[in-house]
C-alpha cells in the first residue's frame, strides 16, 4: 500500500513549494524510500504546453512527451527518477475527462458535480499515479495558494482521501510565510496561523508546517506555531532562505525532517544517505571563481523561463570548480547593434543559445552565433540555437543565399529548417510537434561522442521544425558536421562545426536531463571549452 504525503502552500505564492517537496522527496530516497511525484494543479489550461513563459516559465518535458510545470523539474533534478504524464494533472485534464465521459453517457442521466464527480476523478489520479509507478511514497505538491477557489476542489479530494486510506498512510505538509516587520524587528506567525485556520476550516489538519523566511528563525517562533496551530513541536520545521537551493534537503536533515515523516507514516526509520549530497554543496560553495557565459535568449531576465538551462549551466560549472555567471544578452539590441549589448556579448567566455518559437530577435541570434564561429567563443545551442547555428552556417560559410527556417519565413526559397509533416504524423500521432525521448546515434571522433562517450543516446525533443536535408551535403562540405543522426538517418538530431572549440547544437534539449550533481554531458564539455 503506498503512503501519501500533500504539499500545499499558504500566505502567498513563490514560497519555494516545489523546491520543498523536491527536498522532501530528495530526503525520502536517500533513506531508501521509492518515491513518485505529481503536481495537481488547479488553473483551466489543460497542460502549461501553449502557456506564455511570462505567465508560466519553463515548459519542463518528460520522457513520454507530457509538457509540465516547471516544477516537475525540481523532482528530477533533486530526485532524479524520470517522471510521467502520470505527474502532471490540471483542472483542464480533469475536468475535460468528466466532460468526454458524461457525453458519452458513463453517468446514466446523473447530475455531474463537483463532488463527487470532480473530487473523484482528482482522487483516481492522485491513486493511479501511486499504482503504475509502484511507489512507496506518492508525493503531491497542489499548486496555489491554500484559500485560492480553483485548489478548492484538490483540497477536498484529498480530505476525502485521508479518509479513505488506513490510518497513518497520509501525511498534509504545509508550507507557509514568517514575514518580516522592520518597525518592530521580529518574524511575525499570525499568517501562518490563519492559513492553517482556513486548511483546518476546509477539514485538513497538517501534520508539519515547514515555516519561510529570509530572516533568522528562532526556536519561539516555531513554538508558537506549533502551539496555535495545533501541531507538534517537532512538526514544525524552519525553511530559512538559502543560498543554493540544493542546500534545502540538508537543512531538512539537520531538523530530522525524515525521522518525523517516518515515525507519522508509521515506517521504520532509515538514516539517509547524502554523502555525494553533501560532497556537492560543497562544490557549490567553495567554488568562487567565475565564468560568465551568455544566455541569448528571448526572455531576457527572466529565470524562470530558462530554469533548466540555468540549472544545467550552473551545475556544469560547478562541476569545473567554477561559479557561473549568467549574463543576458538581448539579441533585438544586438540585431540594431546597440553598442552596450554587444560589449556584453565581448566579454563572456561562452554562449548559450536555448530554445524558443517565433521570429522575434531571430536575426540577433544569428549575429551571435556568427561571432561565435568567427571569434572561436564555444557555443551551445538548443533547439532553436540549433537550427539558428545551421542557418547562419549556411548563410556565411557556405554562401546558400538568404538561408533561414519555415518557421521565419514560410515562403523563403532557402529552408535549410523546414517542416516535415509526415514525419510527425508517423512520430508522434499525428500532433505537430515531435516531443519526448527520441533515440540518436552519435558519429564518432565528433565533439558529441567525447562528450557522451556511447553510441546510442536517449535525449527529450520539443520543437516543430527539422534540418532540411537536401541542403545536407552542401553544408558538410564546408565543414558543418551531423554528429548525431536518428537511427533511421532521417533526422539531424547534433550539428557542430569543424576545427572549433567547441560549437554544438542539438535539436534536443539536454537541460531536461542534466542533475546537479550529475551535469549533462554537453553542458559540461561547453563549460570546460568556455574555460
Ligand atoms: N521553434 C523551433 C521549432 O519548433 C524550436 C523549438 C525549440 O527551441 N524548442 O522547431
């Protein structure tokens, strides 16, 4: 039987919910535990998949192809179990899948309403997920804020579920803000105690409270918590603000965060193991060097969009012994040569190029990855980075004129990326864009192969367009290599270019795979020729 622990979060948004449960979950397998993640959550849309990243950040991708909250990125990265469509549910999926059934008649004439029908379906996917994965420990994380009316429906599911389920195998863990008041110096807990009012008001009572703030947390205010919230002193867990995120799980650790988890679960307590844990934060913190890579992306300054990315380049980095230093390079200033824009571009020692959709700041992009080429700056495209690293290729080297992308100019005469659309239909039914995992076979004595050192690779795809290969042997004349090809020699999945440092561009997002403690293999060899 799986046991069953609630994230939920309350005063307000942006507390680090998902950086918690991924601690938690990081903390469970550690101790031996096997853990699956979902993350319910409660706005319409029925997958983040369309969503603006200013709305939402990252699109984050599984195996299968699901596209997910960005959340589901902090369970892999602290985890590290690869996760499912099982881990990802919204309001849309749930209430759509009522909708299809009660037009099919499943409900004979029955009213449809939100409890029971809603709250059941929630509950068959909280259970289903726990099931297929064979889990010991379904962890779920409920997006929002407790008091939002769209979580409403989540939350009494999971009352209901507590109910359902033997005594001990649930588990409510509540997230809340402690915050600051500079007039009278103190933390204040009286939001906290509302918020576990309105849980407990909607028939909840958590069993641990992990507290936020910026500030020092002392022992008082963890007492008082515990007093008027009406759970045990030990229950209630400070979360103070840290500098690298990876150092939550330890900070849970160190307040035996596990030991409660068990002993409430009714489970044997097992020390964890977090020695490589441990080894790695302290990587993290005595590697003050730095390098500056640039990050040329749509999205300037905003992290959230490029959360993976970031991720995979700190990481890396920090796997060299060095600090990373992002700086944001607005390729719409480099394309109308805004002198300050490019002095930035002068002074990293790197580029990344991510991934995007749409023509905007496209032209800038190629500049960049021009100076790249010409300057011998590694480069690291992805995605779009890629396709923008073919083109400008095309353009400058081997003089295919005008050489751009369907997705820029549909009617262009020079389409070296182009859309293939019988190709998707036979990949992935029938929908336009190729996600998931897709095998790719890597040419050896390329910059791809030392990187991976193996043949055959498994890497997450989400884009639309392909290399055009009729342009193929014209580039590969001229020295632009195909270091990785789908087994079946249809797709260009690596492209690099010959006698550079290091110029690489994948169709694949690697960020997706990298783990902190465990950088992406092309991330890291893009860091050590950036250094
Ligand atoms: N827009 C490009 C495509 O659809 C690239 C997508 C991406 O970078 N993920 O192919």
């Amino acid at each position: 039987m799986p046991k069953y622990i609630f994230v939920t979060g309350g005063v307000c948004s942006s507390l680090g919910k998902g950086i918690a449960a991924a601690s938690i979950g990081n903390l469970l397998k550690a101790s031996g535990v096997k853990v699956f993640t979902q993350k319910l959550d409660p706005y319409l849309n029925v997958d983040p998949g369309t969503m603006s990243p200013f709305q939402h950040g990252e699109v984050f991708v599984t195996d299968d192809g699901a596209e997910t909250d960005l959340d589901l990125g902090h369970y892999e990265r602290f985890i590290d179990e690869p996760l499912s469509k099982l881990s990802s549910t919204s309001t849309g999926q749930i209430y759509q899948e009522v909708l299809d059934r009660e037009r099919k008649g499943d409900f004979l004439g029955g009213t449809i309403q939100i409890i029971p029908h809603i709250t059941d379906e929630i509950k068959k996917r909280i259970r289903d997920a726990a099931k297929k994965s064979k889990c010991d420990v379904m962890l779920c994380e409920i997006g929002g804020t407790v008091g939002d009316i769209e979580g409403q429906p989540f939350l009494e599911a999971l009352r209901q579920l507590r109910h359902e389920e033997a005594r001990g195998n649930t588990l409510f863990v509540h997230l809340t803000l402690l915050p600051y008041l500079k007039s009278s110096n103190e933390l204040k807990t009286k939001p906290t105690q509302l918020s576990v009012k309105l849980l407990q008001s909607m028939g909840i009572h958590p069993d641990l409270v992990l507290a936020r703030a910026d500030e020092k947390i002392e022992k008082k205010h963890l007492l008082k918590i515990s007093r008027f919230c009406d759970v045990e002193p030990e229950a209630v867990i400070p979360a103070p603000t840290v500098k690298s995120i990876y150092e939550v799980p330890l900070n849970f650790h160190k307040h035996r965060l596990g030991e409660t988890i068990f002993r409430k679960l009714n489970l044997k307590y097992r020390e964890p193991n977090l020695k490589e844990w441990e080894e790695m934060i302290k990587r993290i913190q005595t590697s003050t060097e730095e390098i500056k890579i640039g990050l040329a992306g749509k999205y300037n300054e905003l992290d959230d969009a490029y959360i993976s990315v970031i991720e995979s380049i700190k990481s890396a980095s920090f796997y060299h012994k060095r600090k990373a230093k992002v700086v944001w390079i607005d390729t719409e200033k480099i394309e109308t040569n805004d002198v300050k824009e490019w002095k930035k571009l002068h002074q990293v020692n790197g580029v990344v190029v991510p991934g995007g959709f749409g023509v905007r700041g496209t032209e800038g992009k190629i500049l960049v990855a021009q100076y790249c080429r010409e300057q011998k700056i590694p480069y690291l495209g992805l995605c779009l980075g890629a396709q923008i690293m073919a083109i400008e290729f095309a353009r400058n080297v081997a003089e295919i004129k005008n050489a751009t992308s369907e997705e820029f100019s549909p009617k262009a005469r020079n389409k070296v990326v182009h859309f293939l659309p019988d190709q998707h239909e036979k990949r992935s039914k029938g929908g336009t864009l190729r996600l998931g995992s897709w095998p790719c076979k890597v040419l050896k004595d390329t910059h791809a192969y030392h990187a991976y050192k193996t043949e055959l690779i498994q890497e997450r795809h989400r884009h639309r367009y392909e290399f055009n290969n009729a342009f193929k042997k014209q580039l590969e004349s001229k020295g632009l290599i195909f270091s990785g090809i789908s087994p079946d020699r249809e797709l260009m999945e690596i492209v690099e270019v010959k006698d550079h440092p290091f110029m690489v561009g994948s169709q694949f997002h690697p960020e997706f795979k990298s783990r902190p403690n465990r950088p992406h293999p092309l991330f890291r060899e893009f860091i050590k020729a950036a250094l």
